[in-house]
C-alpha cells in the first residue's frame, strides 16, 4: 500500500480527488483496500507527503517530444520482416520491459508477463511450430466437409481466401524458411493468466504497442505477430516450450531487432471513418 506521511500533508486534497479509487481518508491518512495501486496519489502530490508502495518517487523528467515529432515518429514506423544478422543486447531487451511498468493496465492489474525467445534455435522452432499450427488450421479449414459448414453457417469466414492463403504459404515456405519470424534476432511474447474478467487482451496490445515504438527510437524494427498468438492459445503445445504457463495464453507478440531495411517515403494509410457527436 503507498501510505501517507501526515507530518508532509498540507491538506491540498489534490490526492484524494484524482483517486479513481476514492480510497483516501486524508483526515486519518488511511488508505482503503480499494486502492488500486495506481500511484496516481504519489505522482499527484506537491509535498511527496504519499510515499509509493514500493521504490522511490521522483521528480517527472522533462521531455521534448512535439506533436510534430509523434506524428513524424508515427509515420516512420513500418512493420519490420527484414532484419539484420544481428543480436539484439539483453540489456536492451531488458530496457524495453523495464519501461513496461509505464504503461496503462485495466484496473492496474498488470496481469502481464513477458517471455523473450531470443536464440536462433528457439526462434527457429517458434517459427516452424507456428507454421505447422497454421497449416494444420488451413487445412482442416479448407476440407471439403468444414468448408461447406463454415461456407453454410459461418458466411463471413472466406474458404476462397483461406485456400489462397493455404497454397501461397506452401509455396513460399519452399523458398523462406522464416516466414512467421523472418529471422528476427528476438520475439516478446505477452502473455497472462486466462480468465473472464481480466484484460490481459487489451494490456498486450497496448504493451507491445509502447514498445514497439519505445523500440524504434532505439533504432530497432518491429513487426506484431498475429500467426503466433493464433498459435499459442490457451494450452497449446508450443507454450510449455517457451516458457508460458499452462494457465496463460499468448495475447501479443512482437518481433525486435535491427532492420535491414529503411523506408523513405511516407505513404498514405487510411484513416479510419470518423462520427463526430
Ligand atoms: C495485431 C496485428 C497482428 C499482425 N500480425 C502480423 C503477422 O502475423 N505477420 C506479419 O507479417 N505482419 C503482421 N502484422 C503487421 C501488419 O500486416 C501491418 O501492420 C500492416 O500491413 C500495415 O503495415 P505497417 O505496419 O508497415 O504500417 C500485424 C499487425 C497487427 C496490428
């Protein structure tokens, strides 16, 4: 619990207000067990009278990062398939989980955890395990018998599509031995407990998003990877092997490294339609 140091409080109350918990009593200091952890109490106050539930407090850093910059950084960020033969440093790796603790959680659960594959041979087996998942799932897909239910009850799924898909990455899997990975020197993997209630979905999209780009101005390339999250799902046979509990389900994945390719130009990506109300 982060806790008040009465004797520092000035009764400014700014804490009690921006609790989205309304857990503070400033009159006694108490902190409820309606807390939810979110430090918004020790970020908010003038006196650091409200000391963390662990660490230290510290003054906010100044930044410089204009609007312009964001919407320039933005509009650089390709996904990366082509990367250098180059291994990404641990300490690195471990920057860029470090910064995680910044990122927003639903509730602030942080239900996260991270595994990074980050050998060659790992890398290779999640690669091929991945491309046997989903040539398994393309083929029990595309049977005639399945195809014919999905083509009667499920409409929306596309089997012409799916075919397609089927054939063009057989095809290329003769030419590209990395076709899920495409040689990246290092895949996070964002995984957490299944359950009902919790967010863990959202959390790992909105995680490995920061990161992706807290990763590109360290220079890196990154590419999100929806073969691997289709499957690693919940008590799939590749978790075990990298390291994923058997309760946990793989919601995110990124591919990281050094990219071999630059862009120059800056294309047009749709915007999505907006309704102003
Ligand atoms: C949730 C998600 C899953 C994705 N999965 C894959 C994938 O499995 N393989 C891949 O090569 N690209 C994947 N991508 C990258 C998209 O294809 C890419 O973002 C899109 O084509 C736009 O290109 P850009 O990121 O360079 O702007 C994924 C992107 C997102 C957001």
């Amino acid at each position: 619990m982060p806790f008040i140091i009465l004797e520092k409080c000035t009764r400014c109350l700014k804490c009690v207000k921006d609790c989205p918990a309304s857990a503070i009593t400033i009159e006694t200091g108490d902190i409820s067990d309606a807390c939810i952890h979110c430090g918004h109490c020790v970020a908010i106050c003038p006196e650091m009278a409200v000391r963390p539930d662990f660490g230290n407090v510290f003054l906010l850093q100044p930044y410089s990062v204009t609007s312009k910059d964001f919407r320039n950084l933005s509009s650089g960020i390709r996904s990366c398939r082509s990367f250098l033969n180059k291994d990404v440093p641990d300490a690195v790796l471990l920057q860029l989980v470090e910064n995680m603790k910044h990122y927003p959680s639903a509730s602030n659960a942080r239900p996260l955890q991270i595994s990074i594959v980050r050998s060659k041979e790992k890398v290779k087996l999640l690669n091929d395990l991945t491309a046997d998942t989903l040539m398994r799932m393309f083929t029990f897909l595309s049977s005639p018998l399945i195809s014919l239910f999905i083509r009667l009850f499920v409409p929306s799924l596309n089997i012409n599509r799916i075919k397609h898909y089927k054939t063009l990455f057989s095809e290329k899997q003769k030419v590209n031995d990395s076709q899920i990975c495409h040689h990246a020197p290092a895949v996070m993997l964002f995984h957490g407990e299944v359950s009902k209630t919790s967010m863990a979905e959202a959390d790992a999209n909105i995680w490995a998003t920061y990161t992706s780009i807290y990763a590109n101005t360290l220079g890196l390339g990154t590419c999100f990877n929806g073969f691997i999250v289709k499957a690693m799902r919940k008590k799939s046979k590749l978790n075990p092997q990298f390291k994923v509990p058997a309760n946990h389900k793989v919601y995110a994945s990124l591919l990281v490294g050094y990219p071999k390719v630059k862009y120059r130009n800056e294309t047009s990506r749709e915007s999505p339609i907006v309704v102003l109300l």
